[in-house]
C-alpha cells in the first residue's frame, strides 16, 4: 500500500513477491504546521473561555467591578447632600434580591465583560418601585426607522419579553454601552479587545497540562538500526500500539523503556526552555491586563517594572480605569433616574478612597493658598457645596 511516507522518504517498499512491507533503517514521525485557532467573539465564548477559566480576566474583572464599587454614589439635591432621599433609598435596596452593592457590582461586572450593561425600571403607579439588572446576552436592541432604539427585546426561558422605551415617566432600560467604533447600539467591553492575548494564554495552559499528562516529556522517534533490516506492517502497528498503552500518560511517568532488535530513542520535540512557553505566557498576559487597564504588578505577573511600588500602581489603577468608569456609571443613572426624582444628582464620593487620598491632599493645599477664592468658591472646588 502506498503511503505519504514512501513518496517523502523512500522508506517504505513494497516486495515484489510478499505483502511484507516495512521501513528501512530510521523512522520518523512529523507534525505539520496549522492555522491558529481562535475563540469565538460572542459574549458567551468570550465569558466562558475568558472569565470562567482564565485567571488574569477573573482577576481583572473582579478586581475593576468591586474596588469600583467600594465608592459610595451621593445623592445631592441643590448641591447638598441628601441620604435620606427617595432616590438614595431605591439605590440601597433596588429589588428584593439585591443590594444596592451587588447590583453596581453587576453593572461593573459586565461593562468589562459584555461592554454593555442595562438596568430595567420596576414601575408601580407611574413610579419607579424597583431596579433590575439585565444579561447582557439575553438582551437585544429593536430599532426604530430612524435607527435610534425604541423597545428592548429580554430573552429568557424560551420567551421573549419586550420592554418599549416610551414608558412613564421614564425610559424602561438604561443602556450603558463602552465605544464601539463599528457598532451603532451595542458597546466593545475590553474581554472582546483580548481575545488574541486571551487565546494565547489559554493554549499555553492546554500546552503545560498536555506536557504533564504525557510524563512532562515532549515527544520523539524511534529510530531502527538494524543493518539492512525493516519492520513489518504488523510489527509497526504492534509496536505503536505498545507505547501509546505503556509509555504515554502520567501513570506511566518514569517508567523503564527496554529497547532490542536495534530500537533507539531519539528525542525530536524541542524544551519548554527553548520554546519559550513562560515568556509568551507572561507576555499575554500582561495584555490581557492592558486591555483591562490594570497594571500587572497588582496580579503579580512578572516582567512588569512601570511602576515602582505597588501604591503607584493602585493610584495608576484608580486614576486611569475606577474613576472614569465609576464617574460615567453616576452620569448615566442621573440622567436616567434623576428627572423622575426632583432633579437629584449622584455624586461619587472618592474622599473616602485611600488610594486618591494624596491626591486629595494636593487639591485640599492648592485651594487653601488661593487667597483670591472666597470660602463658597473653595467649597465648590474641594466637592463640598456652597453651602
């Protein structure tokens, strides 16, 4: 029988007389390059292959949704601060199964996951009893002719329910969409920027996990020396079959190989040292983080000497990813939420963030040496009102 392996090396013959086939002096064993595999693009590939089992995206979304979270949103009417307000009492508790917390979180969660997040409004007697958080991947924009949303589809247990915009006395969902460049409705959250990065590491994990399940030994050859001999069609097979049942696996790690008959091993894969499987993993890593906006000191990646402490790190981190996003998120629920409440603001309180304290600090000094400032013109500056 012809075979790829004759017409590559020769080695395989057929005699004239017999069936007996086999191959002469050295055997060998290729694997030919392929295309790159990627990951799909949807939400749910990107979440499960990202957030479920990488590390760096778990640690990075977690890291972003709660520390965002600890800044308390203020409510403010007239420029003064208002705990007791209805608004501030609907964030504390917005349905009767989350908190004012776990829902932010969720909102943090999955602008970094999805690039998307939508809040849905209870409405009870033309007033706003309730909040809920939407799956991003259960919900779908219905545009109008003029291209601008006026309902939203919500997908779950095999029904469709469809929430209209045009509901007093005010939209029934809050969109919050990161830029897409190429996307009119829906926003590109940072999971979907990694993916290549995202890729990369995972296959270096498949790599490891493989290298250990085979007895951390990278595969090889045997090479058959015998003087003008060759192996049988049957005795190949055999042979194969013998090493793929007592040599390959970790059970079998460390397990003595009797060779005879002019059998040799000879090691053809090259090192994990020489493939250099720890940089490349390392490398995508740190653009994983990059994507995210977290510097990689704080995940303990090596290889990253931007910064030169960790306190500079977490203020980079604070300053360049958790205040732009906690900021846009107070924006949005005010212009969704706050007509309906008497014009109510939501304020971050980033005074209470230790992280930003020195640069509270730095504002507090330059304010107070402004000798042509009037005490109301400081306190507006310094966040606290005119009051």
């Amino acid at each position: 029988m012809a075979s790829w392996m004759k017409s590559l090396f020769g080695g395989r013959a057929e005699a004239a007389d017999t069936e007996t086939k086999g191959f002469a002096h050295t055997m060998m064993t290729l694997s030919q390059l392929g295309p790159a595999q990627w990951s799909g693009r949807g939400y749910a590939s990107l979440v499960n292959q990202g957030f479920m089992r990488n590390p760096v995206v778990y640690r990075c979304v977690r890291l972003i949704a709660e520390t965002a979270n600890r800044v308390p949103l203020t409510v403010e009417v007239a420029g003064r601060a208002a705990p007791d307000h209805p608004l501030a009492q609907l964030l504390n508790r917005p349905n009767g199964r989350q908190s004012g917390a776990e829902m932010l979180e969720a909102v943090y969660a999955f602008l970094q996951s999805a690039g998307n997040a939508y809040l849905q409004a209870g409405i009870v007697d033309g007033r706003v009893q309730a909040l809920f958080v939407l799956r991003p991947d259960r919900v779908s924009v219905v545009a109008g002719r003029d291209g601008w949303p006026v309902a939203y589809d919500y997908k779950a247990g095999g029904k469709a329910v469809r929430i209209p915009q045009e509901t007093p006395p005010l939209p029934g969902v809050l969109h919050m969409a990161l830029f897409h460049p190429m996307d009119d409705h829906y926003g590109m959250g940072p999971l979907e920027a990694a993916q290549t990065s995202l890729d990369i590491h995972n296959a270096s994990a498949q790599w490891h996990k493989a290298l250990l399940d085979n007895a951390a030994r990278p595969s090889g050859a045997l090479v058959y020396s015998a003087a003008g001999g060759r192996l049988t069609e049957d005795q190949f097979q055999r042979l194969k079959a013998e090493m793929e049942e007592q040599f390959s696996g970790a059970a079998n790690a460390g397990r003595p190989m009797v060779l005879d008959g002019g059998l040799d091993w000879k090691s053809m894969a090259m090192s994990p040292r020489e493939m250099d499987f720890i940089e490349a993993r390392n490398a995508a890593a740190r653009d994983i983080a990059l994507a995210f906006g977290v510097p990689p000191m704080l995940l303990g990646i090596p290889g990253d000497n931007t910064y030169a402490n960790m306190a500079e790190a977490n203020r980079a981190l604070w300053r360049q990813t958790l205040v732009p996003l906690v900021v846009r998120v107070a924006q949005e629920l005010t212009f969704w939420l706050g007509p309906v409440f008497g014009g109510a603001v939501l304020v971050p309180d980033f005074d209470q963030v230790e992280a930003l304290a020195e640069d509270r600090a730095a504002l507090w000094s330059r304010v107070g040496a402004a000798d042509f400032l009037t005490d109301a013109e400081k306190r507006e500056m310094v966040g606290l009102g005119t009051g």
